[in-house]
C-alpha cells in the first residue's frame, strides 16, 4: 500500500496482513497488494488477530453497546 493512512493493530499469516483503518478491517495479500475490506461496524473494532491456522479472524468490538468478541471466517 502506498497510500498515507491510519492503520493499527496489525496481525499477519503467512502472506495475508489484517488491520484496521477506518474503524473498519482490512486485509492485504501480501503477495499481490489485493486489499479487502472484511468489515462495515457501526461500532469500533479492536484488536484482530489470525487463529493459529489462519482460517479465521478474532477481534473485539462494541457493535451492541458492550465490548464483545467475534469471528470471521
């Protein structure tokens, strides 16, 4: 990525890199720059993380009023 941003929390697996920005997830293939938007919250995310074997992604947000866990896959 060669644009100038926010970007935190960053997690990566093997060539995908997971982050935020936005207050949105986002995950980039390393290999060849694709990058995703993996989410549109109303809250704000915090904290994504890869599984140990990168099937899935943990991160924590506020979309109901209270800080809760969630998974995507």
């Amino acid at each position: 990525m060669s644009q100038i941003g926010y970007y935190s929390s960053p997690s990566i697996v093997e060539k995908n890199l997971v982050f935020i920005s936005d207050d949105d997830i986002w995950q980039i293939n390393t290999t060849n720059n694709q990058c995703v938007r993996l989410t549109t919250l109303h809250g704000v995310p915090q904290t994504p993380l890869y599984s140990p074997n990168g099937q899935m992604i943990a991160y924590s947000s506020n979309d109901s009023g209270d800080r809760e866990i969630y998974l995507l896959s």
